[in-house]
C-alpha cells in the first residue's frame, strides 16, 4: 500500500499478457484469485503470502520459495529442500508452475564444523546469485546453458546463513549448489588450455600469493608424457621466497618423480618430506626438469609476465638463490598443498614395543615431540595415560579400559605394574598438544609375563565346580593367570550333582577353601578333595530317553535333545538310517561306530556321545548325512558316570550284524575297567518298520523308534539293565519280520564312591 493506505501503483504486477478482453477473477474461499489463462483456457490462481514469520528459515535445510515469474514475483508454493540439486530439464519445480519464466529464492541456516576455507560450486541454466551472511559469493544472473561456477569462502565455525537465487526463462532448467571444505593450495589447480614442452635443465615457475602461515607437504603439477621426445622425464619441485618480484631463496625442494614417456595428463604430486612451514607471503612454486628423453609436457594459461625462469643443470640439484630470471607469459596448472596448523609427531623412546612385565615391577617411560611450527615441544606440552586392558576370562566380549595413572607435563617417569586378572594388558599412551591445540597421540602396549594354574578336584570327572578370581569352570580346567597375581580360589560347598552330594575336605596346598595364592613364575596344579554322601545306587542313572523320527530323505536331521540337560550329563545318541551314507556330525561329540547292515546294504548304525555342557536342553542337533535318507534317533542322558576327561576310556562298546528276525549283540568285556556298577545299554537299528516285540532278558525300559512305516523306513530298539559284572552278554531282540541289522552293547562306568 501506499502512504494514503491504497494500493501503490508502484508495485503493480503483470500476471496475464496480452489481454485482447476484460480478464474475470474470481476469489476462492482461502482468499486466492483464480482466472483463465488465454494460452489454452488453463485456470491460473494467485496465492497471496507476505513475508516469513519468525523463525521459519530452517536449520541444515533451505526454504524454497517458488513463483511462477522469472522476477521473484507472484508465489505460487513454499516447501522445505534439504538441498539445491535439481536438474528440471524441460519441466518445472511443480505441476501449479509453468515449466518456464518461473524463479527461486532458498535460504536457511547451515552448520560449519570447523573453520576453513570452504569451496562454493554452482552451475545453473540460466541465472543464479548466491550470499553467505548477506555477501555476495557467486552471482551470474545472465541466459546461460548450464555452467559451473566456483568460489571459496573462509567461515568461522558455526551457522551461517546461506540465500541462493534462481531464474529460468526457457528451455533447460537447472539449479545445483553445494559447498565443501576446500582443500588449503597455494598456486593453480585448475587445468589451463595451453601446452608446452617441459624442456632439460630449466627451472620455470609462477609466484602465488600466501595469506596465512601454514606447512607444505606437496606440490602437484598437471603434467604428460606425450612430449617430442622419445624417453621418460625426470623432475624436481621447488618453492622459492619472492625476491622483488623474482625467485629468491630456496624454501623447499621435493624429491624426484619421473613422467613416463607415453603417460597421459594427470595431476602428478611431488612429495615434501618433512614438511616445511611458511609464514604469510609471496612465494614462486616451481619445477626444475631434467633429463631425460625431453618427452612430459606442462599445461597452463597465458598470463604477461606471470612466468620466471632460467637455465641449470638438474644434476648439480636445485641451487639458492634461483640465478637470474628471465620472463614469460604463462602461468602454469601447479599448486602447492599445505596445513594452517599441522599436526606436532610425538615418539616413544622407551619402553619399546615387546617389553613384558610382572605384578609389581618398576616400568619406565620417555619420550618427545616435534612440531613442524612449534619446534621440538616442551616436557609441559607431553601427558603420558598408563591404561589397563581387559576382558572377561569367559567373555571375550566384555573388553574394557582402566586408567591407572596419568603423568601430565613430563617428559619421562616411571610406574609399578598393577596386580589384575587376565586376560589384560597395558598401554603406555603419550599425547603431545602443539601451541595451535593439534596432537598426536602414539601408544605402546605392554604384555604381561604370564603362567598357568590347573584345577582338578578328587573324585575327578563328577563336574564338580571350582573358582578361581570371578570365574567358575567345570575341573579339570586350566586358567592363565600373571606372574605375581595374588588369585582367590574357593570350592564351592556343599555340590549336589545327580543326586550325589559332595563336600569339600581340604585342598592340596593346605589352604583353606576360600584361599589366595600369589602365581609365580612356574605353572602349578591345586587339587580340591570332597566327601560323598547320598546318591544313587552307585549305577550310572537313565534320566531320560527322547526320540526323533524323520519320515522323510534329507541330508538334515535335527536330533531333540532331552529337554533337561545339566552340565556334567552324559549324552549317548544312537541313530539308524536308511543306506549306507557318510556322516558330517556336529563339533563336541566323540564319534563311537557307524556300522552298515550285514552285506554293506540295506541301513547303517551309529553312536555318538559327549559330556554335555549344559546348554543342550531343549535344543535340536544336525547330524548331517553325506545322502538324503530316512532315520531315527534316540538320545539318552545319563548321570552318575565317571568323566575321566577321556570319554572313550569311561564307554565302551561291541557290535554284531546279521539279517534275521533277532537282532543279537555280541558279549563285552571292558578293557578300562573291571567288576563295577556297570550301566549296559543294548540297542539294534535295522531296515525296515519291524517293531520290536521282544528286548533282551533282564532289560528294562525298552524303547522303539522308526522313521516311518514304508519300503524304505528304519528302525531301531534299546534296553538297559544295570549289572555289576566284568561283562556282559545281554542276548538277543526280536522284530517283527527278518531284516538287516546291526546290534549293539554299550557298557557306561559309573562315578568313583
């Protein structure tokens, strides 16, 4: 409005032309106008919007306000764009903007982590104008095709605010802008158009201004091997303080690098090792070419006066001061790459890497840092961190750090190794912290010495339970400890195990049954003596029998474990198929027999055990066949057997095969053992579904499992009767109808008294 409260004509805008007749606008019920576009009848409307409230200008994100004028006027959609990446072609931002003369203004907040130099890319079809904090930035508000532009920009660290603008009059329409961290150069690395021979012997260059203090690493050049000549070329870079307008001393020299004849155009870096620091100032950045073949080539642009060079030998090195110059009218596609603040190097000089240690041993440390501003760094600019690393004996993944001590401000010193479990290490830590607050930070770990404790108990092979440290295992067992640890062993007491209690007596070392002992350098063995009482009748025990069928061919047979399982438990799977496969069974099982029928054909027998974990309960085990058959399974789980820590000294067993209707096991004899209260087990797989109508005499608790009734089904029976005698022949099973068969006798030794 104008001063007197009417509409200004100033600001009248032209939203239909030409117009041959009155234009009829009609007001929507939100307050829009809406009319009929000549150009083809389309209903145009205009939305009223005044200015953004408040805060409406995103973070990390752009407003984009779009209008359907190549001007900034009349808007027709506001929306949120986490970037300007767009590439229109012929069409438009949106279906209610027509696909040409329409415009965009964004703006929003954007964080800038760090402070830097920050490169601008722009390219646009046709015009667009960028500002960072309301300074202009790019700006070519020009009918282009598509064009990139590019600008760097030093930010603070922070938010900054960020408007772009846009037009497109017809045709394309793109509109892209992105920034990054540029990188810190110094010269020119863009690619200009022009080449020329990278000649023997000459030293040529162009100066470039630098702004702020900073150390060089690098220099690059863009340089091939297509030259004249016929070999490859050898070069040097060099950087020179500015001498009134000419090379002066000597700053840097790289090291060689050779251009291949035939190498096509690439950037190629010549490294500057160590880095040199320069302060602010002018500086000419420089190749030195030498021999030979005269083959590489260097690119640039025409600039008058912009090149300095002259004539020496590359032999005789890069000279001081550069000599005198003459002029020519190229600057050259070379920068030099540079930190504003590099990082300080920090070194360990003691201890040194494979240096061992033991509880309360006296370990030194030293060291230093350098800084390519800074110099060599004070004994104030070092913290030494001595941490303590370690896991869990029985949980790899529980790894943590303790830090035991902290030395700030020296140079050397010296700690007393700590007393802690294993498995643990140390790590002797040196920050070095430069004047700019950059830092380096080298670390060497330190191994304990270490030694072993074994644990066993008597009677052994009953899972009785001991504790060393936090950790509880199963004796035997066997724990690494470090030289000089002071341990706490208990015997956990009363033990009740398969329905025996044990109580412990006394341990071999005479200590009392929650007792420390300090390891030393050689490994030891503690022995943790219990009585008995209670129990069974001194037969290893049947806690249960479970079955498994599997009806149909497979290679996979998942066996049901009994749904209890203790740790200690024997576990005994018999397991008939149908054919004679190979058999790929599962990590911890011992494997006993895998007898085929009588004649090689027909079905196969096998027998598996373990000392179970624990784990077991309720959980389905794969024994995999080499073929796909049918098979049946049973598992029994056993206490009160001796577990020597060899399991096949405490099982043993007698096999025989026939084809008949009276699966018949052969007499056993254990070798490991003689008149004790033996467990026997008596079991037969056959082919076929013939059930089992008879098991052995004396045999209790028989039990048949098939894997189906068909042509091509197995089965199989067992029985067990406890019997102290030195061997038994358990007699025969009878079947339903004559089959192949293989038959079994397994003798279990029970627990110790």
């Amino acid at each position: 409005a104008g001063s007197n409260g009417l509409p200004d004509p100033n600001n009248i805008v032209t939203f239909v032309a030409p117009a041959a007749a009155p234009v009829e606008l009609q007001i929507g019920p939100g307050g829009d106008l809406f009319y009929v576009d000549f150009n083809g009848g389309t209903i145009r409307r205009i939305t009223f919007a005044g200015p953004p409230p408040p805060g409406t200008i995103p973070v990390n994100a752009f407003r984009g306000e779009y209008y359907d004028n190549a001007d900034l006027t009349n808007r027709l959609l506001v929306r949120t764009d986490a970037t300007i990446n767009f590439d229109w072609g012929l069409g438009s931002p949106d279906p209610s903007i027509g696909p040409d003369t329409f415009s965009v203004r964004w703006e929003g907040y954007w964080d800038f982590p760090v402070s830097g130099r920050y490169r601008f890319t722009m390219t646009t079809d046709d015009g667009m104008r960028v500002w960072a904090d309301n300074v202009s930035v790019l700006d070519s508000w020009i009918l282009q095709p598509a064009t990139t532009y590019l600008a760097d920009v030093r930010f603070s660290a922070g938010r900054h605010d960020i408007r772009v603008e846009f037009f497109d009059n017809s045709e394309e329409a793109v509109a892209k802008v992105s920034w990054a961290q540029a990188p810190n150069i110094l010269g020119k690395d863009t690619i200009g158009a022009l080449i020329r021979n990278a000649p023997n012997g000459l030293k040529w260059g162009s100066k470039f201004s630098l702004a702020e203090q900073g150390t060089f690493s690098k220099v690059s050049a863009y340089l091939d091997g297509l030259g004249s000549g016929s070999g490859g070329q050898s070069f040097r870079a060099l950087i020179y303080a500015d001498s009134s307008g000419s090379p002066g001393a000597l700053r840097a020299t790289s090291g060689q690098v050779a251009v291949p004849h035939g190498q096509s155009a690439r950037w190629v870096d010549f490294p500057i090792s160590p880095g040199v620091a320069l302060p602010a100032g002018n500086y000419w950045v420089v190749l030195h070419g030498g021999p030979t073949g005269n083959a590489a080539r260097r690119y640039g642009d025409a600039v008058t006066g912009a090149e300095r060079y002259n004539s020496d030998s590359y032999s005789n090195g890069a000279t001081d001061p550069f000599g005198t110059a003459s002029t020519g009218n190229w600057i050259w596609s070379i920068y030099a790459t540079y930190v504003t603040n590099a990082p300080p190097v920090a070194t360990i000089a003691t201890p040194v890497a494979g240096t061992t240690w033991k509880v309360g041993d006296t370990v030194s440390f030293s060291g230093s840092a350098t800084d390519p501003e800074d110099g060599t760094l004070p004994a104030s600019a070092l913290t030494w961190d001595i941490v303590l690393h370690h896991c869990a004996p029985d949980d790899p993944n529980s790894c943590h750090t303790h830090l035991i001590q902290s030395f700030p401000g020296v140079a050397q010193g010296s700690f007393a190794a700590p007393d802690h479990e294993y498995p643990s290490y140390l790590e002797v830590r040196l920050t070095a912290r430069d004047s700019g607050g950059q830092t380096d930070v080298k670390s060497v770990r330190l191994d304990p010495q270490t030694t072993t404790f074994q644990f066993t108990t008597d009677p052994s092979g009953v899972g009785l339970q001991l504790v060393l440290g936090s950790t509880a295992g199963t004796a035997p067992f066997t724990r690494t400890v470090i030289v000089g640890s002071t341990n706490s062993m208990s015997a956990p007491s009363p033990q009740t195990i398969g329905g025996t209690t044990y109580t412990w007596a006394s341990w071999s070392d005479a200590g009392a049954q929650t007792h420390n002992v300090v390891a030393g350098s050689l490994s030891a063995t503690y022995t943790a003596t219990f009585t008995s009482s209670g129990g069974n009748s001194g037969f290893p025990t049947i806690q249960s029998v479970t079955s498994t069928s599997f009806p149909t061919d497979s290679t996979t047979h998942n066996v049901q474990m009994p749904a209890t399982v203790n740790a200690g438990d024997l576990l005994i799977v018999f397991f008939a198929d149908h054919g004679t496969p190979g058999m790929n069974y599962p990590s911890g099982w011992t494997f006993f027999f895998g007898w085929s029928s009588w004649g090689g054909t027909g079905n196969k027998f096998w027998m598996f055990a373990k000392r179970a974990s624990g784990t077991e309960g309720g959980t389905t085990v794969n024994f995999q066949t080499s073929a796909a058959v049918k098979a049946a399974a049973q598992v029994y789980r056993i206490t009160g057997w001796r577990d020597s820590g060899t399991i096949t000294n405490d099982i043993e067993y007698a096999n025989a095969g026939a084809a008949s209707t009276s699966p018949n096991p052969s007499s056993l004899n254990p070798t490991h053992w003689d008149v004790e209260n033996t467990l026997w087990i008596a079991a037969y797989g056959a082919d076929g579904d013939n059930d089992a109508t008879a098991f052995p005499a004396n045999y209790a608790g028989g039990v048949y499992t098939e894997s189906d009734h068909s042509a091509t089904s197995t089965s199989m029976g067992s029985a067990w009767r406890n019997l102290a005698a030195a061997s038994e022949d358990p007699g025969p099973f009878t079947i339903a109808a004559s089959a192949f068969w293989i038959a079994s006798i397994v003798a279990v030794r029970p627990a110790p008294p």
